[in-house]
C-alpha cells in the first residue's frame, strides 16, 4: 500500500482544529451531570510505585489485558519483552532503526494495603528529539475509573521525563472503543492533539516537531486500525513550564 501524501497544510490545521473541538465538546458534556461517574472522587490515597520486574509483571498483565482487551495481548507482550530486557547492558542503546521504542519503564500502583491500582510508564523512540519522550501503557483498574486518580499516574511520568531533562510528552491516543471517555481526561490535562493519522492521510499540525520519518512509523504501526476507520491522534504535552 502506498504512502499517503499529507494533506495541504491549511486543510492539515482545519482537521486537527475540529478534532480537538471535539475534544472539548466532549469534556463539556461529560462534566454537566453532577451525578456522572467521571466526576466521582476518592479519598486521597498513598500511592507506592512498584518498577516493573519479574515479580510483578503477571499483576500487570492481567491488568492491561482487562482494560487494553481489543489490543488482542499487544500491551501484555510489550511488558514481557520490557522485563525480559532488563539487566541487559543493551538496554540503554539506541536502537539503530527510527521508530523504535526503547528506554521502557513502567511502573506498577498500588496503596499502602497493596491494592492494584494501575499502571503507568514511559519510553523514547529512536530517531526523536533527545527532549521528546512518550506515554507508555497508561491505565487505572476499572472500578477506580473517574476517581481522579489518573491524574497522579500522569503526574508520575512527568515527574521522570523532567529528571531526564524532558521537555516534550507525546501520547497515543484514538477513538477506539477501548479508549472511550480518554478524550476528557487528555482534554483537562492540557494534552491537545497535534497529529490525525486516518484513512484521509497523515495531518501533522505546526504544533509538533516530530520528524516524518516517526509519523511515517506511527502510520505503519497502527495501519491496521486506521485501514478499520480508527482515527490515531497523537498528543503533546509541554512540560517544560508547567508546574502540574
């Protein structure tokens, strides 16, 4: 299948305009019931970060394959192979091809009783700027959706992409139906979509200084979804400045 052209750039900006309005519709009409589940809070809780490892990584495949079902074990393998990597004295090469993610870490939530609470974690990709880095599996327990604490998982990333001199997180997100409701939360965390990748082309916003060959390489890793109607949005938070 042959590359498709980008749009013209007008017509690039106009299509990453309306999908982030959407975003924002969306966000708006999901917060105007008092009584909607999003808006359920919980009781402040002593989050303890477990890195992956061997000794936790069956606890956390069972977590993404509950909440990343339609990924058919996608996220459950990416962990393994992560865990399987660690100690190698490899690990912290770049690899030679672009695109490629490396520098994978993920870590494990849980409460001060030990309850599972999440997942969150980060990773570079080859031939991006040394300041970029992206959201690896991000996800909350099911039951703990809407209580407020994705929040302090994002946070959790941020906090290591600034100790390694980050300034640029980018997220893949879509309108998958295994990533419903994602829109609100990346809305409210300031997380605009600066990249559409659908059937149409790739449009790229001004807003983003990754390179064509890594959209080029998000195009082709997701061909299958997009080739199914799924529209890939990538996200971009600045973190240089912000004090979340």
């Amino acid at each position: 299948m042959p590359e498709m052209r980008q749009s013209p750039r007008t017509n690039t900006e106009e299509i990453v305009r309306k999908f982030n309005e959407a975003d924002a519709i969306m966000s708006a009409e999901t917060s105007s019931g008092s009584s909607s589940s999003s808006d359920r809070k919980v009781e402040v809780v002593d989050i303890r970060y477990e890195e992956l490892s061997s000794d936790n990584l069956r606890v956390a495949q069972g977590l993404v394959e509950k909440v990343f079902a339609l990924e058919k074990g996608v996220a459950a393998a990416d962990l393994e192979h992560q865990v399987h990597k660690q100690g190698s004295e490899a690990k912290r090469e770049i690899p030679e091809g672009s695109g490629e993610a490396y520098n994978e870490q993920h870590w494990i939530a849980r409460d001060k009783a030990g309850k599972l609470l999440g997942i969150t974690g980060r990773y570079d990709v080859a031939g991006d700027k040394p300041e970029h880095f992206w959201l690896g599996w991000f996800a909350l327990a099911p039951e703990l959706r809407g209580s407020g604490l994705g929040a302090a998982l994002f946070d959790k990333v941020i906090s290591e992409g600034r100790s390694d001199g980050k300034t640029v997180l980018y997220i893949i997100s879509s309108d998958h139906s295994d990533m419903a409701g994602n829109a609100k939360f990346y809305h409210r965390n300031s997380c605009p979509i600066v990249a559409v990748l659908n059937k149409s082309g790739s449009h790229v916003s001004k807003e983003t200084d990754l390179s064509d060959e890594i959209i080029k390489e998000l195009r082709q890793e997701y061909g299958s979804f997009i080739r199914d109607g799924v529209n890939i949005f990538v996200r971009k938070k600045d973190i240089k400045f912000s004090s979340e």
